[in-house]
C-alpha cells in the first residue's frame, strides 16, 4: 500500500541520518512478512510519485545494514523489498 512504502521511505531516509542507528530491521506484522501489493493499487491512476524500485533501491543504496526478518509470507513486492535488503533472516514457519 502507498502508507507501507511511504514508512519504508521515511524510515530509510531517518534511519541513514540518524548517526545513533546502526543497522536497520524490516518486519512485518501478526505473522506475515508481506503479502505482496495491494492489487487495488493497479488501478490507481495516481501513485502519488511513490513506487516500490525506488525504495528497494533506497533500501540497496543504505550505507548501514538492513536487515529483512521474514515471517510468514513473503510474497511479491515483499519479496522484492526482502531481497533489496543486504541481509536476510527467516523463521522456520
């Protein structure tokens, strides 16, 4: 959804300038890493200038670690975001 890659934006851009963050770690919620996008979204005829390669870049471009801790599902852009991290961890569910 467009608030998700909104926090991710944000949270990125914090984390990189915040000199007392030392690594970053993205999680999901209730079990689930990510379900993927939200098909609703295709059919927005605005995105609001925010897209999901941008942040995976964001993401890949971090001079401090990021770390993915997958739970669950890890499903289309999750994925995408999962593999754009520099580490990854996973639960055995």
């Amino acid at each position: 959804s467009l608030a998700v890659l909104q926090a991710l934006e944000d949270g990125l851009k914090k984390a990189d300038t915040d000199p007392s963050v030392k690594a970053v770690m993205i999680c999901g919620d209730n079990g689930k890493f990510s379900a993927g996008a939200d098909i609703r979204g295709f059919s927005s005829p605005k995105r609001h200038g925010l897209a999901l390669g941008p942040i995976v870049s964001l993401i890949e471009s971090s001079e401090k670690p990021v770390v993915a801790a997958i739970e669950g599902i890890a499903l289309g852009g999750g994925l995408e975001v999962a593999l754009g991290c520099h580490y990854r961890i996973a639960h055995v569910k």
